[in-house]
C-alpha cells in the first residue's frame, strides 16, 4: 500500500484509537479519510458494505461488466494447455523417430501430459490425430 502513496491505519482520538483507512482515492486525487469497514479495504461510501450480487442473474451481469478479453478464461486456458500437450508430444515424436538432434524440451509439464517414449506410442499419436481431424 505504501508504493501507492496511500496510508494505511488512520489514528482518531488523540492517537488512541487505531484502525484501517479506506484505501479509495477521491477525484481530487487525495486518499478518503474515512476508517474502513471491518474486515473490508474501504468504507461504507466507497462500497465497504455491499455484500455483492446475491442472484445467478446479479453475477453473471458482474461476470459481463467485467469481461475484457477472454485470453484467461477457462476456455482459453484449456485449449492453451491442450496445444502445450500437442507441441510435447511432437518433440517427443521427432526425438524418438531420430529426427531431431536436441534434448527434449525443458521446463514444466502440462496437466495431462504423458511423454511419448517408444515408435508404438508415436504410431498411436499421430492416429488419434488424423482421426481427430476427420481422415480414414
């Protein structure tokens, strides 16, 4: 919180009584002076006590508003990962035909990843391929 120039107890009474500071910024720039709620970051003007949508229909209006492009949705991260396994599995092809020189690739593998190790498991890959994209 300090890295944005905000302050993050506010000190009334003197001194005595100690709490968090809303952390919203005014129009003007300058950071509310009110405490905020308990358990929340803000106070009650800036939304501290709104409890959120409470109705399927009130979140997926949320979901809606706040939808910018899709590249982390569940879907792109599925398809992502999918073609991760792809991309292994043909290094993993290339290496086990003897058509590639280089070290398998490094780096974590994805969910659901199983390393393709002799000629049999290459046969099946590239037939569930062909068969996934419609050929006989």
């Amino acid at each position: 919180m300090k890295k944005l120039g905000l302050v993050p107890f506010l000190e009334t009474a003197g001194g005595r009584i100690r709490c968090k500071r809303c952390q919203a910024k005014a129009r003007s720039g300058l950071q509310c002076a009110k405490p905020a709620i308990r358990g929340k970051r803000v106070c009650r003007t800036h939304g501290g006590a709104s409890s959120g949508p409470k109705t399927a229909e009130g979140r997926q209006k949320i979901r809606d508003v706040n939808w910018i492009h899709g590249e982390r949705s569940a879907r792109a991260i599925k398809q992502s990962r999918l073609n991760s396994i792809k991309l292994r599995k043909l290094a993993d092809a290339l290496r086990v035909l003897g058509a590639s020189a280089g070290a398998k690739i490094p780096g974590r593998w994805p969910d659901g990843y199983q390393p393709l190790e002799t000629t049999a498991d290459v046969q099946q890959f590239v037939i569930d391929e062909l068969v996934g994209r419609g050929w006989k």
